[in-house]
C-alpha cells in the first residue's frame, strides 16, 4: 500500500512527482508522474496526464494515462483522455472517452 | 477508531515531491518536498525528512524537518530540535527546541500589543504641533 494520501478535502494545483505510489480522494489539476502505483478514489476528481506503473481508478479522470503495468477502470471510473498501457481492465459501468493503445 | 484517523489525514510520503498549491481541511503531515502554497484548516506536521519552500496558513504547525517560507498560524508553532526554519512567523503561541535552527522575524499576538501603543505615540506628536 502506498503510503502518500491525499485526503478528501484537498485541492492540489500543481505537479507531483516522485519514486512511491499515490491514493488520491480529493481533488487534483495538473500532472502526476511516479514509478509506484495510483488509486484513484470513487469521490476524487484529477485533471492530470497520469505517468505511473499501476494504474486503478475509480473517480474520475481528465487526462492522458500512460502505465508501464496495469490500468485497471473500476465500475464507477469515468476516464476522458487516452490511455496508453500494456495491459487494461475495464470494468462494466466504467464510462471512458478516449483511445486506448495496448503493448506499446 | 485508527483507520477513522487515518481517513482525515493526508500525508506527503518519502520519495514524493509536488509542485503547486496545496489547499485543504484536514490535517497534512509531509515526508517529502513540497514547493509553493500550502493552506489547511486544521493541523500541519513536517516530519524529519521533509523539505518544504511554501507560504504556510494552519492552525497548528510542527516542524521536525526544513522549512523556507512564511508562516501563518492561527494555533502553536512548535520547531523541533531537528527543525530548520527561515521565515517569518505569525502566531500565538511559538515554541522553539533546543537545537532547532530559526532565521526570521516573529510576531505573535503581545508583539501586536506593542504596536497598538506605538501607534498612541504619533498622536501626542500631533498634539506637540498643534500647540506650536
């Protein structure tokens, strides 16, 4: 589990960078790049390109997504932007706008 | 009643930096490196690792790690021994540790006293001139 949270109430603008994973619940615009994992809460919104190895959301999401492990789209995501993986669930329910590239 | 807790919290890991502006109601406790604005309602911790450069607003501030930049807290300012400040503190209550390093200008609630008083003393200037 990682151990970076953002919590509920948070408003983030601006770029977050770093080596560990993410749970995001609260509210971010701008860019996010990791090596370790994301979750993206049920109640988060991000505006944000998403750099990161595993990918699993459950809000939503503005952006671009690039993972070099898995995406994984939950039933309550809503995804507007591409997404370019190696490997992709997406759940039924998940709302997605987008393109997807797989094995790149 | 701890995974409550944890709920509230937000935390700034180790290996993370950002970038930006960070603004909230909860309490925030940061490992790693943040850069730009930092606002909360409630309680702020920089642990020993974290490396902060931002303006800060919160209730209550403890500072084990380095911080550059202002601060405004409506609650205690608490620099630990391991603490590196350079800054100006706005607060009520400010405690610095032995072995804590501080650069900056303070002002708390008794200093804003001072101030009152000074400002009386203009006033008798302007009498002196009248009477001339």
């Amino acid at each position: 589990m990682p151990k970076t949270t953002i919590g509920k109430s948070l408003f983030l603008d601006g770029e977050l960078t770093g080596k560990d994973g993410l749970i995001i619940k609260g509210k971010l615009n701008g860019n996010i790049k990791v090596e370790g994992s994301i979750l993206v809460e049920k109640d988060a919104i991000v505006k944000a390109d998403i750099h990161a190895n595993n990918v699993k959301i459950s809000g939503e999401v503005k952006g671009n997504i690039s993972s070099t492990g898995n995406v994984h789209y939950m039933e309550d995501s809503t995804v507007t932007g591409d997404t370019k993986t190696s490997r992709i669930l997406i759940e039924d329910g998940a709302t997605i706008k987008g393109s997807v590239h797989i094995n790149i | 009643m701890n995974k409550k807790v944890q709920e509230n919290i937000t935390t700034l890991h180790k290996d993370i930096s950002f970038n930006g502006k960070l603004v909230g109601d909860e309490d925030i406790i940061i490992s790693g490196r943040l850069e730009g604005v930092l606002q909360t309602s409630q309680n702020l911790t920089i642990e020993k690792s974290g490396i902060v450069k931002a303006d800060i607003k919160s209730i209550n501030l403890v500072l084990s790690g380095t911080l550059v930049g202002n601060v405004n807290s409506k609650g205690t300012v608490i620099i630990n021994k391991s603490g590196r400040m350079v800054g100006d503190i706005k607060s009520d209550k400010i405690i610095i540790n032995a072995g804590a390093q501080y650069k900056g200008t303070i002002l708390t609630k008794g200093s804003s006293k001072v101030r009152s008083t000074q400002k009386i003393s203009p006033k008798k200037n302007s009498r002196l001139k009248t009477k001339r």
